[in-house]
C-alpha cells in the first residue's frame, strides 16, 4: 500500500537560500518544518549558524531549532529516532511536513535509516587520536582524501570527531569509511520529496562571504566571547566558530581568521553540493522557482 504521507526536503548548500523556500512552501502546504541543520539544534550557537530569525520562526511551526545545549550529548542517530518521533505526530494532523537543512547525513538518517558500521579496535582510535593530537587535523584530511575521496568530498573536515571516526574505520577493515554506507533502505511511513537548491557557484561564493560579514555585524565576536570556555564541546568544532577560537589562542590574526571563515565556508558549501549532486533522487531548483516548486509536489502528492 502507498504512503499517503510525504515529507518535503529542501536541501542545499549554506546560503542557498533554504530558510526562506521552506516559509513559503510551510505556508503553501499549512504544515510544520523540521531542521536538519544540526548546528541549529544548539540554543547558545545563533548568529554563526544563521538560524532563522524571530519573524522567521513565526512565520511557520520549527521543530529542532533552540532545543538542545551545546553540553548535551547529541547524534545523528538521536537525530533519527526525534525526527520520526515528530513526524508521527504531525502526520496525525497533516498529510504533509518538511525538511530543511543542508546536513546531508541527517536528511539519509530520517529518509533511510543509518548504516551499520564494523566495531573498531581500540588501539587504532587511540593511534588516530594520537595523530590529531600531536600534529592536528590536516594530517587526518590528508590521509581520508587519500584513502576514500568519497566521504572526503561530503564530510565537515573541520570536524575531527567524524575524521577521527571514519579513519578509525579504514585502518581498522581496510576499506573505505562510505563502503559501510550503501546499506538497503529502511522502510518509511512517508514519501520523501527532495528539492535540491542551487544557484550559481560564483554568485554563492558572494553570498557565503557577505553573510560572515553581516554576522559580524551583529554581534559574533560577542556570540564567540561567551562560547570562548566552551570550545573543546563536539557541537563547537564548526566552521565559524574554531577559527576565531584560534585566533583568541593566537593561532591568527582577526583578519586572518575572518578570512579563514569564508574560506571554509566555501569549502564547506563546494562538499555538500557534490553530495547533493551525487544521489539522482533530488531535482534541482532555483531558489526563486517557488511556484515551480509548488506545482512539482503537487503533481507528487496527487498522484
């Protein structure tokens, strides 16, 4: 029997304009978003992660956003079990909810469960972590590019957790860390719909680099000053916060460190457009093709 659920995704790059395509399709459909943007779940990280703004979040129901401390222990396997959790309950009411965030491994999780991965011998994530301890995180970028340039193209590589992991895996098989993610598809009570945004790459580039900007103009050295205590925390070791940490520790200049921000965050968008680009389920849009966007879910649903 056909799911008569569906779940709309809009996915993307940072900066492509997802917050404002989701309102407008929220407000369409009259139904809930979710974020997946795994940054916005923390309520002490709000300029650097470019949560939706007061009149944003008034504009349509949010769920995971502001709903966790940075000092919580928090995966994407959680992330699976309270998105189902919720989307249980919304479907009780509504035919239709959405998605939206550009955390790729958090959109698989809801749409197809997570993969199983082998257990790892200690020793070897001891010897990986001793490798990042004592020459950083580049040696580990270096050796994951080399060894499997799949989850390299799609990782945060300045999240040495998730390095740390995936090289954990392939010294300890011998085989890539995305080996391990190809597992079959968990059943769903939904039907997933995927948008995916994209606009020019030169033109995004602009709007990454203006966006730090505008965050620094509303207060993010503030935002960092009070994050400064916490910088060890998993959720803190993103792009657009470690950079200026560093540069408190003395690492860079300011200048050099807002630099770095754009720079990384440039990186970061190029990772999650190849991942979008990979998986043949999304159709792409512009982000100004609301009403083409509109008329493609309808002709899903109607169906």
């Amino acid at each position: 029997m056909a799911n008569t659920k569906y779940l709309i995704i809009i996915g993307g790059p940072t900066a492509s304009g997802k917050t404002g395509v989701a309102i407008q399709l929220a407000q369409h459909y009259n139904c809930p978003i979710l974020s997946c943007d795994s940054r916005q779940f923390y309520k002490e990280m709000t300029i650097g992660t470019a949560k939706p703004n007061t009149e944003e979040l008034a504009a349509a129901p949010h769920f995971f956003i502001n709903n966790l401390s940075i000092h919580d222990k928090y995966s994407v396997g959680h992330f699976e079990r309270d998105a189902l959790e919720c989307l249980d309950k919304i479907y009780q009411k509504s035919d239709v909810a959405i998605m939206a965030g550009g955390t790729g491994l958090y959109i698989k999780a809801v749409c197809e469960g997570l993969d199983t991965f082998p257990d790892v011998d200690p020793s070897v994530k001891e010897a990986v972590q001793l490798l990042f301890d004592s020459e950083g995180i580049v040696p580990l970028q270096e050796e994951l590019k080399k060894t499997d340039l799949a989850y390299y193209d799609s990782v945060d590589l300045n999240n040495h957790h998730r390095l740390i992991r995936a090289l954990s895996v392939i010294r300890s098989t011998g085989k890539p860390f995305s080996h391990f993610r190809t597992s079959v598809k968990k059943e769903r009570p939904f039907t997933p719909i995927y948008i995916n945004l994209n606009i020019d790459r030169a033109y995004l580039y602009e709007r990454i680099n203006l966006r730090v900007d505008l965050m620094l103009e509303k207060g993010l050295m503030q935002e960092i000053e009070c994050l400064y205590p916490f910088k060890h925390l998993n959720a803190l070791q993103t792009v657009g916060y470690k950079e200026f940490f560093d540069a408190k520790d003395g690492k860079y200049s300011f200048e050099e460190a807002v630099e770095l921000v754009k720079r990384n965050s440039r990186r970061y968008a190029k990772r999650q457009m190849t991942w979008f680009r990979r998986a043949d389920h999304w159709t792409v849009f512009h982000p100004k093709q609301v009403k083409e966007m509109i008329d493609f879910v309808s002709s899903k649903i109607e169906k």
